[in-house]
C-alpha cells in the first residue's frame, strides 16, 4: 500500500477566531486507512511546504478531521489553510502517522490539552470512551472563546469528565491539584505549549511520578545549536561504504547532505521523527523531544535535523 495518499478538502469550518477544522475524504471516495489515536497527518501545501496536523479521528467514517490554529507569525502553513484553501482543493498527504500513541492500560488517564494541543486528545478521548475507559480531560484555554473543541469533548464524555480551564477568568493552572495522585496505574497524555509540558516534567520529576506514566507530544523541538564543536568528526555510513569528516562548525544534517545522504526533514527541530537514523556505533548528543531518556541512553537511533556526534567517530546506518 503506498504511504501518500490523495485528499480533497470538502469542508472548512471555523470554530473559534484562530482555529478553523478541516474535513479531508479521499479522492474518489476511496476508504481512508485507519488512523490511531494520536496519529498525525503530514500536508503538502502550495509552495514546497510540509506541515503536521494531527487527527481528530480516525477515519472509519471516510473522513479525516483536523483543527487548525491560524498562527499570527505563520511560516505559510497555518495561514493558507485557515485564511484560503478553498472546499474542493486536492491536497497530497502521508498516511497516518502515530508518534504520540495512546498507552491504552492505565486504569486512571489523564488527558491535558493547552489550546491547539487538544486535537490529539479528542482523538484519544473518543477512544478510551469506546472501551469504556472514562478520561479526565483537562481543557487549558486563555479565553472561553478559544476552547473550539469544548461542544465536541462535551458530547463524547459524561458530565463531570471534561475540565474546561479558562486562563483569563481563572488565572494559572495549579498542576499538581490537576495531576491528582498519580501512581502505576495513571497515564498521563498531554499536548500543548512548551511551557505546560516543560511543567508537567518538573512536576513528575518533583513528585516522582513512576517511569512511563507521562507522555507528552510537542508542538516544536530544540532549534540546532549552532556552538562549533572542538574538532572534527568522522561519520563512517555503514551501508554506503563511505567516509565523511564533519567540519567542527558543520551540523551533522548539513554534513549528511554534502554527502547526498541527507535523510528528508519537515520541522528541523527534532519533532516530526522524518530524519530519524540508526546508530550502530559512536556517542551521540541526543537533542530531539521524540525519546525519552532510556530511549536516548540506549543510542540505537538519532534525528539528524538537530542531534549532534558527542565524540570523534560516529558509525550510522545509512
């Protein structure tokens, strides 16, 4: 089956001033593959450009959803399709894919969504419902009128299970009171700005909450660092049988790309997982937002758009 798929945009409905939800079907009316929880889709717009919009649900009905959040310093994504894209426009996509998948085993879940970062929750939220799972669902809005997916929340969840948290009106969130105890069995999902997920991790850190039970999903990861590295590298690529010296002022993508081995990248912040690589040999500054600390010790796989070699010789499997 291939993994590109062709989609018609057939509906654009604003729900709140900066967010708008977009209905893709498939063009010729074709079944949609299945898109778990969490899952995201990756956009090809006008003009070259790439961008990640993750799912509201998942497909079975043929139509894929998405919410949109009109970013005021838009880089051209957000912008073309909340101010222009017009019903009917054929869009080229990727098939769903899942880098923030539902751990479906806690007994207690936790859903928390900072504006736009609710999207993927809907989704997980739908789900948990289906086996029966009620989640809390913590709704973290500056304005009431933000909340775009509040009617939709409240239609698939009991009364008492959705958490509207109104900044403006409320003030800050007091996570730890919106955490609860959390042990074993607690999975906590969260979405949203830096700053709300960076929260959470001090707070799991501070309370030391049991390994596995937070799983974030960031809008954006670590921009590359531009430091010069002291001397150079050798990146050794195992399966072209090639050689290459990394300049002490040279990113490992850029260096990849002389080559002509550069794998493709989309955000360039170590948050899509497009550039992932295998490592097979070689210390590696690990600066993604997609593993997690055992992940990164581990050292089997880098994201080259911002990971960096931590010592003379790196050994990848490209």
């Amino acid at each position: 089956m291939s993994d590109r798929l062709s989609l018609i945009l057939t509906r654009r409905r604003r729900l709140a001033p900066a967010v708008v939800e977009l209905t893709l079907e498939a063009e010729g009316g074709t079944p949609l593959p299945p898109a778990p929880p969490g899952a995201h889709l990756e956009l090809e717009l006008p003009g070259g450009l790439t961008r990640h919009y993750s799912l509201l649900d998942d497909g079975a009905d043929g139509r894929y959803r998405l919410g949109v959040l009109r970013e005021p310093d838009s880089r051209g994504g957000s912008a073309f399709l909340a101010d222009q894209a017009p019903e009917g426009l054929a869009l080229a996509a990727s098939t769903p894919r899942d880098r923030f998948p539902l751990d479906e085993g806690g007994h207690r879940q936790v859903l928390i969504g900072g504006g736009i970062g609710i999207t993927p929750l809907v989704a997980m939220a739908r789900r948990l419902c289906q086996l029966d799972t009620i989640p809390e669902v913590h709704y973290l809005v500056r304005r009431e009128e933000d909340a775009a997916f509040a009617d939709t929340l409240a239609a698939l969840l009991p009364e008492g299970a959705l958490h509207l948290h109104v900044s403006a009106r409320s003030g800050r969130v007091d996570l730890a009171a919106l955490a609860g105890e959390v042990d074993a069995a607690t999975r906590i999902h969260a979405c949203g700005p830096e700053g709300l997920l960076a929260a959470l991790e001090a707070e799991a850190e501070a309370e030391a909450w049991p390994a596995g039970c937070l799983r974030l999903e960031r809008f954006r990861g670590t921009t590359p660092d531009a430091t010069p590295r002291d001397g150079r590298c050798e990146i050794v690529l195992a399966r072209s049988g090639r050689t290459l010296t990394l300049a002490a002022d040279e990113s490992l993508l850029d260096g990849l790309s002389r080559a002509g081995v550069a794998p493709p990248t989309l955000c360039g912040e170590g948050a899509c997982g497009t550039c992932a690589c295998g490592v097979i040999e070689g210390a590696v500054e690990h600066r993604d937002v997609l593993q997690d600390d055992a992940e990164k010790a581990a050292n089997d796989t880098l994201y080259a758009c911002v990971s960096r070699p931590a010592g003379a010789r790196l050994v990848l499997d490209l």
